[in-house]
C-alpha cells in the first residue's frame, strides 16, 4: 500500500489536473499506514509520504482548475 501512495502521489503532483490520481494517493496512503500502525507492512513512511503528496496533488490540482475556469480557459498553458 505504501509504495502504491507514493507512486501515486508522485504521478499525482507531476500531473496536477490529474485529481483522480491524487485522491487515490491519499487513501492509498490512509490504509497503508493504518497497515503499518498494526504491523503489517514496514512501510509506513512511504505510506505518510504518498499521503502527503496526495493532499499536495489535490490542492494544486484545485487551484488549477479554479485558475482555468477564472480565466475562461480550459487550458491553462495557453499562450493566447
């Protein structure tokens, strides 16, 4: 579960409009450290660091999509 997160959140963050990805970061992250809090699985700190980046992810992805809709633009890296 701990590496899912983190792979997650790492994808999650690079891809900020992506909040789908961020999102499953974050629980991926909740169950892995419920996982390590019981002694299950070792990677505890893989699992609060996906958690981390998939609050991160969510904010950002967020903030973009109210800056895109602010503007009146879908796309945000525009130019014009």
């Amino acid at each position: 579960m701990g590496i899912a997160a983190l792979v997650l959140g790492i994808v999650g963050v690079i891809c900020c409009q992506s909040i789908i990805l961020s999102i499953l970061a974050l629980i991926f992250g909740v169950m892995g450290r419920k996982k390590a809090a019981q002694g299950l699985a070792t990677n505890g700190g893989m699992a609060t660091a996906g958690m981390v980046l998939g609050i991160i992810g969510v904010v950002v992805g967020i903030i973009v999509w109210v800056i895109a809709i602010a503007n009146g633009n879908w796309n945000v890296y525009s130019t014009n």
